[in-house]
C-alpha cells in the first residue's frame, strides 16, 4: 500500500468536488444527474446575452450626465458646478479614470454582482480628492464593527488566497448595495439567483456547439457488401469531389454497384434547440431588464 504524505493528501482532498448538502433535494437531483450550476459574474458573463445585456445596460448608464445641484434659498436650486466634488464625478474621478470609464465599471459591477464598491482618497484637510473603482470580487462585502457600529471593509489584493490588501472604514469608501430582500445588511446575488436560467443557456450553448460543431454529417451511403482499401478510397475521393461543398448542392447522385444513399434528419428545429434558446435569451433579457428586442436589425 502506498502512503500519501500529508501534502499528498490534502492535495487529494481539496481535489475532491464537495457533496450537496444532505437536506437539499433539489442539488442532490442535479449533482447526481450532473446538471450542477456553479455561476459566477465570470462564468455568467460567457454567455452572448448575459454579456450584452450588462455591456448595453452598463454603457447606456455611464453615458447619463451626473451633475451636482446647490438648494438655493428661495427654494429653487442651481447646477453646483463649481463645487470640488463636481469635476470628479462629472468628468474625471481619479487622474488614470474618465467619469464614463468609473461609472461603466460601476454600473456593471452593480447588475453582476451583490453591489458596487468604491474607493475614496482624501487630502490633507479631509476634502475628497479622487475616487476608485474597486472591483467586488476584491472586497469581502460590509462587515460591522460591534463595538462601535462603524461599517468597514476589506480590498483584497489576491482573490484566491484572500490576502487583505488594506482595509477600508467608514468616509473611506464608496458602496451601493443590490436588491435586498432578506437581509438589510447582505443584498442578494443576481447571478445566483439566476443560476437555473444562465445554466440552461450554458447547457445549451454546449449542446449547439457540439452540434454546429463536432461530428455533425449529412446522411450516409449504403454498400451491399465489403469494398476493398483502394476502392473505398476511391469511392470517397470521388464523391466528395462532386458533391461535396455549395458548389455541387443540389447534384444528382450516381451510384455503383446497388450503393444507396440516406439522409440524416438534423433538424434542430424538432430537438426544440432553437426555440429553447431564444427562450433562455428572453429569461436573461427579463433579468437584467433589458427588452430583449434591442439590438435587432
């Protein structure tokens, strides 16, 4: 018997695909039928619609001018374009960043993932001097300090490890959240939420590759007996030579020697591959509230 080292073995271990867990029906019915969903914002934004929904939503919001208005005191108000803080989010928040770079990347943090995150730099007098997108797959989300009730959070510099690169507290960050429903603090993940639709489109996106794809032939000719090496090569030199590619379509067939000739019947149209897909495209386009005909010639 060979023994593992304890290196080996953790290895070992950490290669091994955790189990659903016991009490959930559902997942148990899909790892077992290998159907397991894993979404992330990465995975999902593989998928043609999910990347055009939050390209198109994303792009359309950071284009919207943000401008700053001053409450005068008779009531009325009047663009306050003169204030510091009116440069930064209008034209340029941080010297490397245009206000539609910073507000794109906002923006289609906010619809991938649980909210948006936001870095603010200060000077020296406390005035704030630039602001920067953090992506949130780097921050680990507000944490509460239980003594003092201060939010904070930590920017990580590697995902993987979770090695924190500095923390962030309260007047030091920036921070929209996404849709809440169950909880005040923690908002909910869309892409989570949506794991069943991104996976039937992932599934099927698969299903049409390997079927536009992969091994996909026409039809196949019958032989009332055994062809030699040179008269089989033959035979296919020649056939493919006049009636393969768009050029020969439509040809007549000639055959030898009692050779028959078949079709295979393809259609995807009767898989329900086809309408499957624009299906799962209008879920997506539902999700992200993205009319689905946008886009169409």
């Amino acid at each position: 018997m060979k023994i593992l080292s304890n290196k080996k073995y953790q290895e070992l271990l950490n290669s091994i695909s955790p189990l659903p867990p016991v009490w959930n029906d559902s997942s148990w019915q899909n790892y077992l039928q290998g159907h397991g969903v894993v979404a992330d914002e990465i995975t999902a934004l593989q998928i043609a619609a999910v990347f055009r929904c939050v390209d198109l939503g994303s792009r359309t919001m950071a284009t919207l001018p943000l401008h700053m208005y001053r409450r005068l005191d008779d009531g009325n108000k009047e663009r306050a374009d003169q204030h510091k803080l009116y440069e930064l989010v209008h034209y340029q928040p941080n010297p490397y960043t245009t206000a539609w770079d910073f507000w794109q990347m906002w923006f289609a943090n906010l619809m991938l993932t649980t909210g948006a995150f936001a870095k603010i730099v200060r000077d020296k007098n406390g005035f704030i001097s630039a602001l920067w997108n953090i992506p949130t797959s780097n921050c680990s989300g507000i944490n509460i300090n239980e003594e003092n009730g201060e939010r904070y959070i930590y920017v990580y510099d590697n995902i993987k490890d979770k090695h924190i690169l500095e923390t962030l507290r309260e007047g030091e960050f920036m921070y929209e959240p996404n849709f809440r429903l169950s909880s005040d603090r923690v908002p909910e993940d869309p892409i989570f939420l949506a794991a069943k639709v991104l996976g039937l489109a992932s599934d099927m996106s698969t299903y049409a590759d390997n079927a536009f794809g992969g091994v996909n032939p026409g039809g196949f000719v019958e032989y009332p007996g055994t062809m030699s090496d040179k008269a089989y090569e033959r035979f296919k030199d020649d056939f493919l030579k006049n009636y393969a590619g768009v050029a020969n379509a439509g040809k007549w067939l000639f055959l030898e020697q009692g050779a028959k000739a078949n079709r295979w019947d393809t259609d995807l149209e009767k898989n329900q591959l086809l309408e499957s897909r624009k299906y799962a495209v209008s879920e997506i386009c539902r999700i992200f509230g993205i009319p689905p005909n946008v886009g169409k010639d």
